[in-house]
C-alpha cells in the first residue's frame, strides 16, 4: 500500500450491528503483520510527537501528494500537534510501531456536523504492502464503535489504487460515490459475517507465517543442553538429533563450548551461535529464563520454546515482554516441547519419536501429550504436528488450528485444553476448521473445586462443564469425557469414512454381545434398523439354519469366516444402514478377524477378550476390546458428519429490537449504583421490552390501593410480587401470592406483604396470571472468560433440583437455538405428546434469540433469569424476571491481536 490512505469522514447513525467491542487502553497490543512479524498497537500521546512528525517528514514525495493533496512538508508540525494531544470525545489516534519505530498512524477527528468525524491514516514507505494500514483500520474501527461511531467516509484520489484496495479488502460494505477525480467511499464499521470472516483470513495468513519458525525450523539450539544424560535440556538435544531433522541443530553450555554436546556443536551464549537460530528450546532455571529469552532475541531468535517451569507471574510477564520486544512467538513455559513429523523435527523430551502420520495434536498437559502421542503413535493414526503449550503465554490451540488448516498433512485434530484466553475467536476459528477435518477434544476442568454461591438459577446452571460443552458444541468440535474415548473416536474417524446417518447394523458370532452392542446404540443416540427383506434373505442363505438374520444379526457360533465376511457384506450393501458394527468371539471353531476388512461404508469391530482398549488391524478397522466402546466412537463420528457440510446459519433479523433504550436503562441504574446490583422492577420489565421480550401485563403498585387498581384494570386473576432488596427468590421468601381475583384478595396480599416485610417493602408488581404451560427457565450469565452464555432447561422453584439445563454462547442463530431447546429431557414435553399439544417452539425460539442478543450486546447485564418462561401452544411468556447488573467494559474478541 501506498503511504497515504487519505482523508475519511466518519459519521455517527443507529445501528443494529451488535457485537462487543474493545476500546484499546494505554496497555500494549501486539498484532501480526501479514508476514507474521509483530507489530504494537497504542494510543499516541504528547511523548510520541516527535516520532510522528518524523515519520510524516519520512515520507515519499508520492505518499505526501496523496495524504495531503500536495507536497507541503512543513505540515508535519501540524499534523503531530493535533494526532498526539489527550483523547476527546471526537477524537483517537493509533500508532503502530515496529521494533521501537513508528510506522503507522490512524486517527478521526471532530467534524462540523455533530455525529461526524474525519478520519486520515499514514504508513511509512518501508513498511507498504505488509498490512500496516489494515491493521490500523481494524483497531481504529473497534474502537470508532465502541464511541457508537457506526460508518467512516473516506475522501480520496481515484487514483489512489492502493488505498481503494485496502477498503475493498477489508471486508465492509464499501460504497463508492465519484466526484472530480475523488472517490467518497463510506464503510459502515458493522461486525458482520463477511467482515468477520475477512478478518479471520488475514489472521489465519499472519499467524501461519508467524508460526514457520516454530513448527518449520532450518536452525534449532537448545539451551541449557546439559552434559549429563536424562537431563531435559540433553534428551531435547538428543531427540532432535536422533529424529533426523534436516536442519543445523545447536547445543548452547558455557561448560562445553568449543565441542561437540551429544553430537550437537556447543557454543558459550546464544550471542556466540553461528547463525541465526530459528528455534530456540529454553531449559534453563526459571530465575535464569528472562535472561536467556533476551538473549536469544539479540542473537536474532524467531521463535521460542521454554520447558522450564516454575517461572513467578513477574517472570512470566516480563518473558512474554522479551519475546514481543523481539517479536519471537513462545511456547510454554511449563512445556514438553514441539515435533513436526513432515521435517522430522522432535523438539520434546519425550521418550520416543513420535511416528508420522495424519493427527494434529495440542495439549496444555505434557503428561497428557506423552499419553497421546504413544497411543496415536501405537494405533498407526501418527502425528503430523505437535505442541506442548503449558501455560501458554503466547501460542494456544487457536494458533495451532490455523497451523492445521494451512497443512495438507493434517486430517484429524486432537485438542487438550484446560483453558480459554479468547473462546469467541477459538469457536470460530474452529468452527471453519472443523469443516475441513474432525477436531477432538477432552472436556478437562468439568467440575469447579468447590461450590459457588449463586443468587440465581441462570448463575447456579453456568458451571464450567456446561460453558464447556456449550463452546465445544458451537465451534463443532467432538467433545469426549476421558482420554480413552478421545481415543477410541480418532481410530474411527482417521481410519474410517464418516457415517452418513446415525443407523448402524450389528454383526456378531455371540448373541448375547450383539444385544449388548444394540443396547449401546440406543443409549448412543444410535438407531439400530430393521433390514431390508431382501438383506435377510440374502443372510439367511449364507448362515446356519439356526442364525438371526434380524438386526442384530446372530450368525452362531459354528460360522466360519467366509460366511462372516458373506454377513458383513450383505448388511452394508442395505440401503437402511449407515454404519456396520461387527462383533467376534474368539472360538476354536474359526478366526473371524480375517474377515473384518472395509466395506465402503465405516466398519468398527469388537474382538471379545482383546486385551488392548483399541487396535487397528492391517486393513484399517478399529477393533475394540467392548461394544460400548465402539458404539460410543460410532456416535463421536457422526456427531461430526452430521454438522460438517452444514452451511453456517445467518444471524437472525429481530425487529423492534431498541438497543439505545436499553443502554439508557443500564447506564441511568450504574450511576446511581456505581458497583452495580439488582435492577428494580420497573427498570427490569422495560429493559427485557427494550428487545421485545414478551412478559405477563405488569404494574408497578407502591401502595393498597395502586395495586387494587391495577388488578382491576387487568380483569383477571393476579399474581402480587413483594420487591425487596436482597430478596431474589420470592417463593422461598414468601414474597409471591398469586390467583388473586377481586379487589379484597388483592387487599389482603399486599397488607400481608407489608405485615411481612414492614418498611423493607419498596412496592409490588401486579402481574397478570398466564394459562397453563411447560414451565422453562430462560436465562443469560456472563461469564468471566466464555461472555455472555444463555441457559435453558427446566423452569419453576424446581429448576436447580431438576439441573435439566444446557447452554450456548451469545449471541445465537436460529439453528443454534432450536438445538439448545431440544437438548433437554424436558424438550418432550414441549414435543408434545397424546396427553400435552406441543408448545409454539418458534415463539419460544424468538425469546432465546432476542435474550441472546441482549446479552451480548449489553455485557454489564452480570444474570438475567425469565424464570420461569410459561410455553403453551400459542406462545411463549414470562412470569417473573430478575436482573443483576456490573459496571462492565465492553470488548472485541474477534480483533486482531496477540495474547
């Protein structure tokens, strides 16, 4: 790109974009640059005045002409004025600087017309064409919709192909009006899906150059390679030796400079190294980490991998501030290490090579990466790349699933992780990834290690394993409850095709273990079908007399393995049957495992007395020591296929939707309560109609006659609600009275009330009661990692004891929605059935869908229950609601930057 990118108008109007977004503070960000070199992104100050009047003096004579309209220098005093003063309303600058220099600056300006703003950006000549100005954009935008600025306009030369280039790339709906040889180009800063995914694609290319040093090396030292065999240092060294990497392989020991270290030559210090090292492995003291980073980022060090451990939290930031001072990417510390079978690269201390193969892996626990590695390894599924992240101060699962997606050798990703930094932007970047290949993961960290007291039922319902699963389920990726089921699903899916449906045929010389697999499938989710005549004709020809040629399919004991083989081939050739599972008793009679071999369609085995969990025989079928086991894998493959190839669903058009409203409610209850608290009634009702949620008629009644006179305006049976502070559950407190029908009823509960509660009460809420229905629980939490989660799941004063819930994050689609209503048991009731007629699952749908966007686009909403949510067949109501509030800063997990 060109230096200049012109002149922009930025103007201010309402929106309906959503989303969360980040205003960038005085701390540092880091971000890559399109050939993965990092790059801080800040706020410009008074101290950086200087720095911006060189680089506009800097320059070309081209650049000047199209960021000024001329060739006047003298304006660079100027411009450095009004860039680097204190930020105001209309005004923010950004500079990017790379490796101390400033190479970058974007800024918007107060205009003349309220609502508006001018926008300019210059990037420094050296620096063209490596993403600098797109990059400033993104931020830049962020922040302008953080200020509720919704749309720059840009005025620039037509000829200006450069910057024209760099709008059209960035995924905003550009557009274009021509006048005199200028083009106005107006962006609305809307975080759709194609801005979204435009985003994500220049991610994915920086991060995958920014990863070519670690997991691509041409040069690796280790240092802190000890002389004494078993130490880490010596037995990396060893690994990268004895595996046959290609590259220069260096030790780094003050103590044998000069020689040879285990077949590695051994220089003093990284500064004493004779060539730039790609790849440095640290396995130094902690206390001696932060000194050895530095120094392998002056030896010119691209890429670091720390397996020391131990490190404090101040020696932890201050390694992460080393490797983004000289824009090394680090892995760990508290690591086993990286491999990329592809270059025979074995960067671990494990004890041995990992063999190649097809599985990409990523764990935080390098105990569990030893276990993975062995068994994946053993299977013959083998490894294409691996990274031991530890604590993961910089490169986490999201950068090795790029990894994945950008490498042709890998077809089956498998994800250990213990926690999340950003789980919006790993969703979706998983989510895209999960479409090329099947991603598995392990559901670790389940259960908090101890009870949370909650003042909901949303709160009480967000635990850690169903935020968990909830992620999990959205970025599409195989969750597994335990390690050997993680494994038991890769052999199926990196040896096997994907079944096309969930209808699976059972094959077995023991009736009794066929019935047991059948059981499985049923309790799997899996249907075990009725075969098709023609197939049990076919079977009965080819068995014994005595066989069952139902499904499961008894062959007896006394078949010998042509007849079997015959078996397996006539179940799978039937139209009604996605998968085949074939189950062997070893007898004297016959070897059945010769006839297990592929037969188009996915075939899993169970040898009975196998005394491995799973194997893989010469012919590619995963053979189980237990029908569950198999069934269980069954299940994992076709969760997969049936969400691969799904198109991604749009998000949903909600009408009456008043975002500014809300605002004005969340805001006006903050100030009053700066450390936030249960939103009154009054303000609850109207934030929850602020989105067209659809509540029971309500009236806010501070006195007896109030609330009689509000009764008898509605015309039917009530519900009186005593709100005091501090009292959440109003059932438990005795706060509630319903069917109240005429004024003395209605008298009588709020004298109760008042007798009850005395000077405490602040009022009550009149509510009209609602016919019958299945009672829901419809809720919203922000969590502190995951944001803002929806809850569903059994309703009433019964919900926690029920704990019948599943979750989603925020904000949801249509297609997620109707998913998270089916998952619970009580979705039968909703179904309906002989004795119930379904409820209005699509006016249910609306009220998760407008509570979801809610959520997300308010992050100070800390609860929010509409519990319960009466579903009758021709609608869906709330009945009571509670909101809890926090003063909370909003933010964008899908810009660009580094951990």
């Amino acid at each position: 790109m060109t230096g200049d990118l012109g002149t922009l108008t930025v103007r201010a109007a309402p929106s309906d974009a959503g989303g969360m977004t980040e205003s960038l503070s005085g701390a540092r960000v880091f971000a890559l640059l399109t050939d993965g070199t990092q790059v801080e992104i800040r706020r410009l100050g008074e101290a950086d005045r200087e720095a911006v009047r060189d680089l506009h003096r800097g320059l070309s004579e081209e650049s000047l002409y199209l960021r000024f309209f001329g060739l006047n220098r003298a304006v660079s005093e100027q411009v450095a004025g009004r860039v680097c003063r204190a930020d105001g309303e209309g005004h923010a600058a950004l500079g990017a600087w790379l490796r101390g220099e400033l190479v970058g600056v974007a800024e918007y300006e107060p205009a003349d017309v309220p609502g508006e703003a001018e926008f300019a950006m210059a990037v420094a000549d050296r620096v063209h064409h490596r993403g600098v100005g797109t990059l400033l954009l993104e931020h830049l935008g962020s922040l302008a919709r953080d200020r509720g600025i919704v749309a720059f306009r840009a005025d620039t030369l037509a000829g200006n192909t450069a910057m024209l280039r760099v709008f059209a790339d960035a995924g905003m709906a550009a557009r274009r009006r021509f006048s005199g040889g200028v083009v106005e180009l107006t962006l609305p800063l809307v975080s759709d899906e194609r801005y979204l995914d435009a985003v994500a694609e220049r991610e994915r290319r920086a991060d995958v150059a920014s990863l070519e040093p670690l997991m691509r090396p041409r040069t690796v030292a280790v240092v802190g390679a000890s002389r004494r065999p078993g130490t880490v240092g010596a037995e990396i060294l060893r690994n990268l030796l004895s595996a046959g990497f290609g590259g220069a392989v260096y030790a780094v020991n003050p103590h044998a400079a000069g020689g040879d270290l285990h077949g590695a030559p051994c220089v003093a210090a990284p500064a004493d190294l004779p060539e730039r090292p790609d790849l440095v492995v640290v396995a130094v003291p902690a206390g001696a980490v932060v000194r050895t980073a530095a120094e392998c980022g002056r030896s010119g060090a691209r890429a670091l991998v720390v397996v020391s451990s131990g490190l404090t939290a101040g020696q932890g930031r201050d390694l992460l501030a080393v490797c983004r001072e000289h824009g090394m990417r680090l892995v760990g510390p508290n690591c086993l290490g990286t491999a990329n079978t592809a270059i025979s690269l074995d960067a671990t201390f494990g004890a041995r090579h990992p063999v190649p193969g097809s599985a990409g892996v990523v764990v935080q626990s390098g105990g569990v990466g030893i276990a993975l590695l062995e068994r994946l390894s053993r299977l013959g599924i083998g490894i294409s790349s691996f990274a031991s992240v530890g604590d993961k101060y910089d490169v986490s699962a999201n950068d090795l699933l790029m990894w994945w997606e950008s490498d042709e050798t890998t077809r089956l990703g498998i994800l250990h992780v213990e926690s999340f930094g950003n789980p919006r932007k790993f969703a979706r970047t998983a989510r895209r990834v999960a479409a090329r290949m099947p991603l598995l993961t392990v559901l670790a960290g389940r259960s908090a290690p101890g009870t949370r007291a909650a003042a909901s039922h949303t709160a009480a319902a967000a635990t850690p394993e169903i935020t968990r699963r909830a992620l999990f389920e959205q970025a599409g990726i195989v969750a597994t409850d335990d390690l050997g089921e993680l494994v038991d699903a890769a052999a199926l899916l990196a040896a096997q095709p994907l079944p096309e449906g969930p209808r699976v045929a059972v094959v077995s010389n023991a009736g009794g273990a066929g019935v047991l697999a059948a059981d499985a499938c049923a309790d799997a989710g899996l249907a075990v079908p009725v075969l098709a005549q023609a197939t049990r004709r076919r079977l009965s020809g080819l068995l014994p007399a005595c066989a069952v040629v139902a499904n499961p399919v008894d062959t007896t004991a006394a078949v010998s393995a042509e007849p079997f083989r015959g078996a397996l081939d006539a179940v799978a050739a039937d139209g009604s049957v996605d998968a085949v599972l074939a189950l062997v008793a070893p007898t004297a009679l016959a070897d059945l495992r010769g006839a297990l071999g592929g037969r188009g369609k996915p075939i899993a085995a169970v040898v009975l007395g196998q005394p491995e969990t799973v194997v893989v025989n010469e012919r590619g079928v995963p053979c189980y020591a237990y029908p569950e086991n198999a069934v269980r894998a069954f299940a994992r493959a076709f969760s997969h296929a049936r969400r691969r190839g799904v198109p991604p669903d749009a998000p949903p058009a909600l009408t009456g939707l008043m975002p500014v409203e809300a605002a004005g409610i969340i805001d006006g209850f903050l100030s009053a309560a700066p450390e936030g608290g249960w939103l009154p009634p009054v303000g609850t009702f109207r934030l929850l109609e602020s989105y067209g949620l659809p509540l029971a008629p309500w009236c806010w009644a501070r006195t007896e006659e109030e609330a009689a006179s509000a009764a008898r305006e509605m015309g039917v049976p009530v519900a009186v609600k005593a709100h005091v502070p501090g009292v959440v559950h109003k059932t438990a407190a005795g706060a509630l009275r319903l069917g109240l029908d005429g004024d003395r009823e209605v008298r009588g509960a709020f004298r109760d009330l008042s007798g009850r509660f005395g000077g405490a009460l602040e009022g009550v809420v009149v509510q009209a009661m609602v016919d019958e229905g299945v009672e829901v629980l419809c809720g919203a939490v922000q969590e502190e990692v995951f944001g803002a989660v929806v809850i569903f799941g059994a309703g009433g004063v019964d919900a926690d004891a029920l704990a019948d819930r599943t979750a989603r994050l925020a904000p949801m689609t249509a297609r997620e929605a109707d998913d998270l209503i089916r998952e619970p048991r009580l979705s039968a009731l909703l179904l309906g059935h002989p004795g119930r007629p379904a409820g209005d699952l699509a006016a249910l749908r609306d009220v998760l869908l407008r509570l979801s966007r809610l959520a997300a686009e308010h992050p100070e909403i800390a609860e929010l229950d509409l519990n319960p949510t009466v579903v009758r067949p021709d609608g869906a109501v709330a009945v009571d609601a509670r909101v809890r509030l926090l003063p909370r800063r909003a933010w964008d997990p899908y810009l660009r930057r580094l951990r």
